[in-house]
C-alpha cells in the first residue's frame, strides 16, 4: 500500500492559506477560468511531489524541477500560492520565470515558492491593485502581500501633505507682508481705510479663486481611473503623481502672476513715487526669498523624516508579520513530530498504513481548522481594535486642529510693521514648525501604540491556539492511539512526553531562523537607506547644476542688456533667484517621490530575491554535512542568485531612467514657465528706463520758448529775410560739419575696433595652435591611456570651451562698440546743442527778445553699462 502522508504533511502550509484566503472578502474577484487553472497547478495533484520527496536537495520538495546544465535537478521557481485576487489585479501564472523564493505563509520548510517575473510582466504587476490605506494602523490589518506597496503609497501623501502645508504657508506669509506694508500706508495716510481693506480683500479673493481652482483639478485627477474606491493600482498611483506634478506646477506659476498684480495693484492705488515703489517691490522680493529659505529647510527636514518613519514602519510590518506566522509554524513543527512518531510505530507493526494515514488526516483536519479559526480571529479583532483606535486618533486630531488654528489666529492677528519683517516671518514659521513637530509625533506614538496593541492581540490568540493545538495531540495520544493500536495508557503518556520532548528543540531552531531573518531584514533596510542618501545627493548635485546653469544664463541676459540701473539688475537677480527656488522646491519633492515610486515598482522583485537570499543563508547555514550533489547544487543557486541581483539592478536602473527623464520634462516645463516670467519682469523694467529716460529728455519750457521764438521773429521789424537766411544758412554749415566729424571719428573708432578684436583672434587662434600641436604630441599616449568616452568628452569640452570663449570676445567687442559709439553719440548731442542756442541766442538778438533758455549740459553723459 502506497505511503503519502508525508505528502499530506507537506501540503498543509499550503492547504491552510487557501482555506484561509477563501473566506476573504476579495474572493468574488478570483474568475473560474483562474480558480481552474490554479487546480491544474496544484502540488497535490502533481507527480512532481512525488519525484520530490525522494530527490536529496536542500530546496523545497514541493516545487516544478528542471535540470540544471550540470545535469543536477534544481528547483525552479514557480508561481504565486493561490491568493485572492483584488480588484484590477492579473493573476501571475506565467512558468516562464527564472529565480523565486519562499511564499508568504512558509517561510522555513520551503513548501512553496513564488516567481520572480521577466521585465514581460513589468505591465502586469502595475496593474495589480493594492489597498489604498490613508494611515499606517489600516496596514496592519492589511492581508495583502504588497504591503511594500501600501507602506510607500503612505510615504508618498505625507510628501503631499507636507507640500500643501508649505504652500498654504507661503500665501498667508505673502497676504501678511503685503499687510503690514498696507498698514503703514495707511498710517502714513497715503490711502484710506476703506482702500486698506478694499485691496485685502480682493487680494484674499484671488488667492481662494487659486486654490479652489487646483482643488478641483486634484480632485478631477484623483477621481479619474478609480473603478473601486478601497484598491488602487501602481499604475493609477504613478499616473496621479505625475498629474499633481503638473497642477502643481501651473499653480505655481498662476501663483507667481498673481503676486505680482497684487504688487502693482498696491503701488498703484497708493499713488507713491518711483522710487518708493521701486524700493517696495525690492523689499517684497527680499522677504520672499527669506520665505523660500525658511520653506525650503523644512521641507528637506521634514522629508528626512518622512523617509525614516518608513523604514520604522516596515521594522513593526515585519514585527506582526512575524508574530502572525508564529501559529503555523508550530502546527508545522507538532504535525512533524507526530508524523514521525507514527510511522515508528508503523515500522513496529503496532500500527498499518491506512490507520496511520486516517489518524494524520483526522489530526490535519483539526488542526486546519483551528488554525483557520484563530486566522480569521486575529484579522477580526485587529480590524476591530484599529477601528476604535482610529476614532480615537481623529478625535484627538481634530482637537489638535482646532487649537492650532487658534493660536494662528491669535499672531496673525497681532500688529506688525516694516521694521520687524524678520520677526514675523520667524515667528509665525516657528509655530507652524511647533504644530508640524507636535502632530508628528502625535502620530508616531500612535503607530507604536497600534502596533503593541496588535502585536499583545496576536500573542493572546497565540497562547490560546496553542493551547488548543496541545489538547489535540493530547487528545490522539491518551485517548484515540491506545484504541486504535493496543497500547496501554502509560505506553502512550511515554509517546505523548517523547513527542513534548522532541518539539522544543524543533521551536528552538524555529526560533533561531527566526532571528537570523531579523538579523537579515535589518541589513536589507540598511541597504535601502543607503539608496535613499544616494539619491539625495543626486538631487542635491542636480539642484546645483541647474542652479549655477540659471545664475549664468540669467547674468549673461542682464550684462547683454546693458542700458539698465544697479537697482533695475539687482531686482531682476533677485525675482529670478526667487522664482528659481520655488521651482527646485518643487522639484526636490518630485525627485523624492519618484525615487518611492521606483521602489514600489521593484518591490515585487527585490521582496522575491531577498527571500530566496534569506532562504539559501539559512540552509546553507544549517547543512553542515554536504554530498558532491548538493554541493555542486548549491553553487549554481548560488551564481543563479548573483546572475538575478544583476538583472536586477538593470531594471532598477532601467527604472531610474525613465523617471529621470519625466523628471526632466517636468523640469523643462517649469523652467520655461520660469523664462516667460522673467521674460515679463525684464521687459517692464526695460518699459519704465524708457519712460524714465524719456521723461529725463523732455523738456516743454524750452519746447514753449522756441513755439514762442518763431512767432516773434516772423513779426519782428528788426530782422530781414536775407538777415535771418544767413543765420540759417551758417547754422546749417555748422551742423555739417559737426556731423562730418562724427562720421569722420565714427569711422575710425569701428576701423580701431575691427584691428583690435581681429588681433585678440589671431592671439587666440595662435593659442589653440600651439594647443593642438600638444595634443598632437600626445596622441599616441591619449589613445593608450583613455577610454572612447573620455576622449569624446574631452572633445566635448574644448569646443564647448572654445565657443564660450569666442562669444566672450564678440561680446566684449560689442561693448566695447557700444561704449565707443555712445560716447560719440554723447558728443555729437551736445555739440549739436550748443550749435543750436548759438543759433537761438543769434536769432533772438536779431530780433529783440530776451532769451530765457540757458545752456544745459548733457543728461546722457554717463556711459552705458
């Protein structure tokens, strides 16, 4: 008679999770045509366990085989144990992987294994649906297996959450400096009350006309691809992310245009000088850079520690984790003692087959539905437990808010003045900051709360099936065996105290797993926070790089301009440098969020690797004594784990990529809406030197003596025709020849220019020469010594350095051109100046009126920039 107990044994892990998974409430999603295909692929109905339980590896027997190139059998890993499927989600049945690991319920004997999935069913796992979870308690009642997915998706709202509250931040700050300088035109009596309040308003309007506008597009984004309301997929994340990038984005720059109407409305209604508006707008541009600064620190603090709450979050997952497989791993470990315990008597005859088999049977069947009980108790009572606790946390919450809009109100409401700008921006940051740090760690504690609260829950149930799990064998030891087999009571007491005896030693070793994964676990997270730095000091280098780019093309605009004041350049630095770190704010958030979207997109893969990593230490640890098979085995795992870490890390570049370059794009958009701005900014101040210099020009005294010179000289009697024409006609000649003159001295500047800057090119060309020829000499040791790639970046450089170095010459030439021809331009106005009140003073003598109009030096004396 064939003996498949042992069979029956193997299979239990995986029995019990299908029985447990079927009372879950995603089971109405599982189509039949998957719930077919699952039974083809089932263990139990496969001769592969049967080849299994006598092949000598040291990697689950319960796995599809395939032989290695060595021709050692190696087991390969094979899909999923049946889960429910969520909503959205593909069910992953593809064989075509290479590598896996352990399954979520097993993770000592290795009874099952799951796939690491080709970069194929890349599309597939994004439109695997999770659940969406708005606080860490909801994850652990979770009992999906993305909980990576979960934990991140938390990281990426409190990034949003941070963000909103900054830019909240920044409109009040803005409202409130724009306040105090309304407060002191009132008091200075340059505008009414009425006005004061008047412009406030509109102000105030404007900005919740803003905001209401981008909490309609945020809510469009995130009502859209939403089929169900509890699950998302990474899919739909990612999409959501990118939108709310681009909101973002928009309402910055609509943000930017408002605040500067504000500003020019304000000056306009106040009515004061140039340049008093002039020195206003200076000082609000200085105090929102302040602004950006003070943000832009709490926003890196603040996402640090965003970034550290995960990894504490996933140290309690795995605490849980671990204390909800507890139960199953000691059915495990009392089902094998007992199994060995029968088949001695079986050797001994006091026991056949078939008995021994029905009492296993009989044992398995109570045992699984035990273990589905207190499964389906603890997931209940946890439920149950966060539920209260999270009633709790938005009562608390809500209180919390409550009192810190009051004490907002209460400094807002305070008097402040120009002269302690500082002072508020201080101390209202410094509340917000109080309030942010106070909340946080009002959450923290509530986490580790949750988390004892459950963990004390779990090991109550624990303590409670394990008792009931004792009183079964209890129960097959005093009562069933001495029936079925014979053997007196005391006889089977020995059996029961043997079997007692045999099981601490195997929850020891359990337990001692147990610690070396913990032990591994820490090391992997330590890994992670290693990627997390890098990718901080990538944006870092990133921001620097785009930051210096901007200074110089922003100065090389503002010296090619040239005509305009220090005060004028001052102001465009200084809007150009805030807007600038409005935009790298925004994207520091952005880079650090796709770097969490990058891990979710991974997390599948890596989770897999890790644990057939765990799973190989473990057992490599734990077989001292090895055949050549094995051995040879081993090794090839081995290799097969390396060769997956590199796929691995492809992809995760691969990944990095393509968000990378979203990231420019979105980079891109922002800094063209950052050059349409200045744009802008640029062109008013160019509009108001014109005017300015316009009405420096102007002058209707003179224009009124002249209208006033020709009338009288028309009806005057002292002067003739012919003595006038002759006037007129000296006049002209003089005009002549001053302009010869300029033509002449014009001429020769341009002809002293070309021979100067055509010398600065033959020095130049005569330099890169003699820099050649060096190169030249060279060569040969070049191409030993460097790579491709160097050489063509060394190429790269030099031509990009000889062409800034080309258009530095041409654009000194050109000032200096200007300078020349402006200078010129200076001495030919006031030349023809003088000509013309000589003819004036001759004309008014001529005919008798008194002049008025004295000479006046030049106004445009002063070169150009």
């Amino acid at each position: 008679q064939k003996d498949d107990s042992q069979r029956l044994l193997e299979s239990f892990n995986c029995d019990e999770k299908e029985h447990t998974l079927t009372k879950s409430k995603a089971e109405p999603y599982i189509s039949e045509e998957e719930m077919v295909l699952e039974e083809n692929e089932s263990p139990l109905n496969s001769n592969i366990t049967a080849f299994a339980l006598k092949a000598k590896v040291i990697y689950p027997i319960n796995q599809k085989f395939r032989p290695l190139a060595d021709g050692s059998s190696n087991p390969s890993l094979h899909e999923n144990p049946k889960q429910a499927v969520l909503p959205n989600q593909v069910m992953e049945t593809s064989t075509s992987g290479s590598l896996g690991s352990l399954s979520q319920g097993d993770k000592e004997d290795c009874s099952s294994s799951t796939t690491i999935h080709s970069t194929t069913s890349d599309d597939r796992f994004q439109a695997r649906a999770f659940l969406k979870v708005t606080c860490f308690p909801e994850v652990l009642t979770c009992e999906s297996f993305d909980i990576k997915l979960c934990l991140c998706s938390l990281l990426l709202k409190d990034l949003m959450l941070l963000d909103t509250e900054l830019r909240k931040e920044k409109h009040v700050m803005f409202m409130q400096i724009l306040k105090i300088y309304l407060t002191d035109f009132c008091h200075k009596k340059k505008i009414t009350d009425d006005l004061f309040k008047k412009i406030l308003l509109i102000q105030e309007n404007d900005f919740e006309e803003l905001q209401k506008q981008l909490d309609c597009r945020l809510q469009n984004t995130e009502m859209s691809g939403a089929h169900n309301s509890e699950y998302q997929t990474l899919e739909d994340l990612e999409r959501k992310e990118r939108e709310y990038s681009e909101h973002i984005i928009d309402n910055m720059e609509a943000f930017w245009k408002q605040t500067d109407k504000a500003q020019q409305g304000f000056l306009d209604q106040s009515k004061c000088s140039s340049a008093k508006a002039t020195k206003i707008t200076m000082d609000l541009t200085e105090r929102m850079i302040a602004v950006e600064g003070l943000l832009n620190e709490c926003q890196d603090l603040h996402a640090m520690d965003i970034q550290e709450r995960l990894f504490n979050w996933e140290l309690m997952v795995k605490m849980i984790d671990s204390l909800k497989f507890y139960i199953p791993e000691e059915c495990k470990c009392r089902l094998n003692i007992v199994s060995n315990i029968l088949d001695h008597l079986t050797v001994k005859n006091n026991l056949s087959v078939r008995q021994k088999e029905e009492l296993l049977t009989d044992l398995h069947k109570a045992f699984w539905e035990q273990l589905a009980h207190f499964t389906n108790e603890c997931i209940q009572q946890s439920k149950d437990l966060m539920l209260k606790r999270l009633e709790c946390r938005a009562k608390k919450r809500e209180e919390f808010k409550r009192k810190q809009k009051a004490e907002q109100e209460s400094l807002l409401s305070k008097t402040f003045h120009t002269g302690n700008f500082d002072d508020f921006l201080k101390a209202y940051h410094d509340l917000l900051e109080k309030h942010r740090q106070a909340e946080w760690e009002l959450e923290e504690e509530d986490d580790y709360e949750s988390t004892e609260a459950v963990a004390v829950l779990y090991k109550e149930l624990y303590s409670k099936a394990s008792s009931v799990l004792a009183e079964l064998v209890n129960e097959l030891f005093l009562q069933t065996l001495p029936v079925v087999t014979g053997l007196s009571v005391r006889e089977c007491e020995l059996l029961k105290e043997e079997w007692q005896e045999n099981l601490v030693p195997q929850l020891e070793k359990w337990d001692t797993h147990h610690l070396k994964r913990w032990k591994l676990f820490q090391e992997q997270l330590l890994q992670e926070k290693k990627l997390w730095i890098n990718e901080y000091a990538l944006s870092a280098v990133m921001q620097k790089h785009l930051s210096e780019k901007q200074e110089k093309i922003i100065q090389g605009v503002v010296s090619r301009l040239g005509c305009l004041s220090d005060e004028s350049v001052n102001y465009i630095l200084q809007k150009h440098r805030l807007l600038l770190c409005s935009v790298l704010r925004r994207l520091t958030l952005r880079s650090i969020g796709m770097a969490a979207l990058t891990r979710m997109r991974m997390s599948r893969k890596k989770s897999l690797l890790q644990e057939l990593r765990e799973q190989h230490i473990l057992q490599k640890g734990s077989s001292h004594c090895q055949d050549e098979d094995q051995w040879q085995l081993q090794k090839a795992v081995e290799s097969h784990i390396l060769e997956e870490e590199e796929k691995l890390e492809e992809e995760t570049q691969q990944t990095h990529l393509e968000f990378h370059q979203q990231l420019v794009t979105e980079m891109q958009e922002a800094l063209q809406f950052l050059q349409q701005h200045m744009e802008q900014v640029i062109g008013q101040t160019l509009l108001q030197h014109a005017r300015q210099e316009a009405g420096k020009r102007k002058s209707d005294d003179e224009q009124d003596f002249k209208e006033r010179l020709v009338e009288a000289a028309v009806e005057s009697v002292y002067g003739s025709s012919n003595n006038i024409n002759r006037l007129v006609q000296n006049y002209y000649q003089q005009v002549g020849k001053i302009t010869e003159g300029y033509e002449r001295k014009k001429l020769q500047q341009l002809k002293s220019l070309q021979a100067e800057r055509s010398e600065k090119n033959r020095l130049r060309k005569k330099e890169e020469n003699e820099h050649t020829l060096k190169e030249e000499q060279t060569k040969g040791i070049l191409n030993i010594s460097s790579a491709v790639h160097q050489r063509m970046m060394l190429q790269q450089k030099k031509v990009l350095s000889q062409f800034e170095l080309h258009q530095q010459i041409r654009l000194e030439s050109l000032k200096q051109k200007l300078l020349g021809l402006h200078h010129l331009e200076t001495e030919l106005e006031n030349q023809l100046r003088n000509a013309e009140q000589d003819f004036v003073t001759e004309l008014a003598a001529l005919a008798r009126i008194p002049v008025t109009v004295k000479k006046q030096p030049s106004k445009r004396s002063k070169p150009a920039g």
